[in-house]
C-alpha cells in the first residue's frame, strides 16, 4: 500500500466528519428558526452558487445545502471559497 493509499481513509473520514456536522447544523436550523425563512436563505445562497459555479452540481457539499442526493459525478469534496463557502453559510445561519 502507498503512503498515498494510506492517506486516503483519514482523509474520507475527515470529509465525512464534516458533512456529519454539516447535515447535523442544518437539522438544527431548520428546529430552531423560522422553518420558511431559513428555506428562502438556504435556497437564495444555492441560487448564487448555481449563477456563479457552473460546476457546483458536481460538489457534494452543495447537495447537502440544498437537500439533494449528489448523482454519482458529485465527486468534489471541497468547499467553495471565501463568501461562497457553504461550510461558513451554514454557520452563520
């Protein structure tokens, strides 16, 4: 097994920590807030990654914002950079 191989199930493991704690933030959200406005955000910010990202489908965290099964070409395990960063939106909601 290469060093690379090796690195690979703690790197799948981080990425799937953190969608954990993604999902688990939006669940959150959506028990402790106005059920309509956190939608109309949530929905508000997907639409601005769509217009910005023409690629965006294909990350798996945008599926997760939006409440989608990623299809199996969703293969990108990384986060939209600064203002964009659905990890931070999340967050802040």
């Amino acid at each position: 097994m290469t060093k690379n191989e090796q690195e690979q199930p703690n790197q799948q493991k981080s990425f799937e920590s953190v969608l954990a704690d993604i999902k688990q933030k939006l669940n959150n959200v959506y028990r402790g807030k106005n059920i309509e406005e956190m939608h109309n955000r949530i929905a508000e910010f997907g639409y601005k990654l769509m217009d910005k990202y023409s690629d965006c489908r294909n990350y798996i965290l945008f599926h997760v914002l939006i409440g989608s099964t990623p299809p199996s070409n969703a293969t990108i395990k990384e986060d939209f950079p600064g203002e964009d960063s659905i990890i931070k939106f999340i967050k802040n909601l």
